[in-house]
C-alpha cells in the first residue's frame, strides 16, 4: 500500500503541492511558497509544542480558628460580614441598611495575613468628599455629606498567590518591501515563525475571594503594598468590618491561572520587534513552586440606593485610589456636552481663521 504525503499550509490551511520550476512548495490558494527544510522544521515544531500545565501542588491550607470573631448579617440582603467582639451594629456596606444584627460566628477562617489601613476614617472622608466635589454630573440631592457619614472601613478576603512560570510561544509575522521592476512596483512579504520563552516569578497575585463584591470593583482597586502584610491579629480589626470568604478557592486558581498566562503572553508579546506585523499562532505556560494565601486587604466601602439603583463606589485604604459606579444627572450631562462641543467649535473656529490669515 503507497502512502500519499501531503502538506498544509501553515498561513491558509490549503494544499501546498511541490513546484518544479521554483523548486519549493507553493500554496495553491495564497501563493505562499515555502523552503521545503523550513517547512519541515515547523511541522517538526507543531508535533512538540507543549500545552499549559499548571501545577500547583499542595497549596497552603489556612486553619479554621475564629477565636473572638463575631458575624454581622444583614436582614435586609443576607450580607455577612466579620469583626472582632468589641464591634457594634454598622451600615451594610452592600445595601446601604442601617440595621444589621451581631450573631455569633462559628469557625472564621483565620487569615495567613492583613494589610493595614493607613487611611484614617477622617482621611478617607475628605479624599471622597474632594473625588465626589469633582463630578459635577452628580445629582444635587446625592449630596456628599449624606453618603460620607456611612463609609465603611471594610477588611475585604483576598486570595494571594506566588508562583514561578515557563512560558513559550510562537508567532507568525511578517516583513514586506517594496520595488520597481519595468513598469511595476512588487512588493515581496517574507513570513516568519517567531520564538520566544519567559521565565517570570509571581509574587503576591491578588485574586478577590467574596462573591458579593464585584470583582471588577476590587480589582480596580490594586495594587495593594504587600511589603506592609502582616500576620493576622484580631487587634487590627477593632473598629473596621471584615468581610468573610465565601467563593469557591478553587474557582480562583482557575482566575489566576488565567491571570498569569495573559501577564506572561504580554510579557513575551512585548518583546517582539522588528517586524511590521505579528500574529500569536500558540503559547504554552507551565507553572511551579506555586503557593496561595488567605488575606484581608483595606478598603473603604459605600453601597447607596438612588432612584431605585444601587451604586457601590471604593477607596483602597493604604493608597487612596478611588473606584466605583456613580449616579448622574441627565441635565447636568447635557449641559456639559453642549459646553464642551461650543468650547471645541470656538477653538475650532479660532483654529481655521488663523490658517486663513497666514494664507
């Protein structure tokens, strides 16, 4: 029995039958010809490339110690949040509900480490009331003072993780050039495989473990200085609340897992240079050495309802960045646009009177 060999072509997926006259193989569909030992090698490459691999063995397991922890659950939304025994009722910090009843809290899982607050109440008052002054679309009666008075300080559950990574990749890419040739301008594309690997360490991925805090919100809110972590007290969440972890862990591997693999990609993307168009054709991490810790991070947090929706705006309690998602004031939007396109036709208008002087 007589095997047919035939090949593919790596740019168009079409037949790429031998070429006498040019001694090459040549693509029947977009014409690409390719060196035979070339094409050889790619395929040589194609059979060996690797997959991800993320193995992070026996991550470390926190213990379930909640010693002179006490949970707060809201009867308005069913939010639970944690503190010591010397905090009182508060405001939901997820519904904006007053009224919030303290039962005992069986099992707190203990966190490996806390990042203190460095923002005092008062601080975070006048950072909010100056960020809130600021957008001048905000509805008159959403007034600062009111939403400033129910600011909460909130210890919200992280998951961080460390790990090492082995990262390849191979891209397409092209270079082209243009000639005269008689009456003709030619222009010749030369396409390449491009390789490269990453060897890239982690240190602290932060990876939000509630599952009532938006984690676009939270995320928005790194980095956080993990140089200022310590080891978990009780005494550092006199006054504040702590959220407790309620998503599945390892739901959140498989977040930094993704995480990790998009960093080392553009890691290798970056490097890529001279040539005038590239195109990922596959990459591979592998991971090792990984570990993961269960954190409390600061933020200072407020959920307000306005005209039947809830808004939850954010303040990272070590830096001071603010996020969040704020009501506005339709009217207010379409002055500032009618200002700003009168303000942008004046330039304008300034803009081409000049050119007609100079000519």
């Amino acid at each position: 029995m007589t095997n047919i060999v035939g090949y593919k072509c790596p740019n168009c997926g079409a037949s790429i039958p031998f070429d006498a006259t040019k001694g090459n193989l040549v693509c029947q569909h977009c014409r690409t010809e390719y060196e035979i030992s070339a094409l050889n090698e790619y395929n040589d490459i194609i059979s060996t490339t690797q997959s991800d691999e993320y193995n992070w063995g026996e991550l470390n397991n926190t213990n379930l110690d909640g010693t002179g922890m006490k949970t707060y659950v809201c009867p308005s939304c069913g939010g639970a949040v944690s503190g010591d025994s010397t905090l009182g009722a508060a405001v939901c910090p997820y519904c904006g509900n007053s009224v919030i009843s303290p039962t005992e809290f069986d099992g707190m899982l203990k966190p490996d480490l806390i990042v203190p607050f460095t923002l005092s109440k008062e601080d975070a008052k006048t950072k909010f009331a100056e960020f809130l002054n600021s957008k001048k679309a905000l509805p008159d009666d959403f007034k600062p003072a009111r939403v400033l008075e129910k600011i909460q300080g909130m210890y919200v559950p992280y998951w961080l993780f460390d790990a090492k990574s082995d990262g390849s990749a191979r891209f397409k890419a092209t270079r082209s050039h243009t000639f005269r040739e008689g009456d003709y301008n030619v222009t010749v594309t030369e396409h390449y495989y491009a390789y490269r690997d990453a060897h890239i360490s982690f240190d602290k991925i932060p990876v939000d473990a509630s599952i009532k805090l938006d984690n676009t919100l939270l995320e928005s809110l790194e980095p956080f200085n993990y140089q200022k972590a310590v080891d978990f007290n009780t005494a550092y969440l006199s006054g504040f609340m702590a959220d407790k972890y309620d998503d599945d862990p390892e739901e959140a591997v498989k977040r930094v897992n993704e995480r990790i693999k998009n960093s080392v990609i553009r890691a290798m993307t970056s490097s890529l240079t001279g040539y005038q168009s590239f195109t990922l054709d596959s990459a591979s991490v592998r991971l090792k050495e990984g570990d993961r810790y269960y954190s409390l991070l600061p933020v200072y947090i407020y959920s307000a309802k306005y005209e039947g929706k809830v808004y939850t705006f954010a303040m990272n309690g070590q830096t001071g960045k603010i996020v969040g998602d704020l009501p506005a004031d339709s009217s207010k939007l379409s002055k500032s646009f009618i200002s700003t396109f009168f303000l942008f036709f004046v330039i304008a208008a300034l803009i081409m009177s000049a050119l007609m002087f100079v000519l």
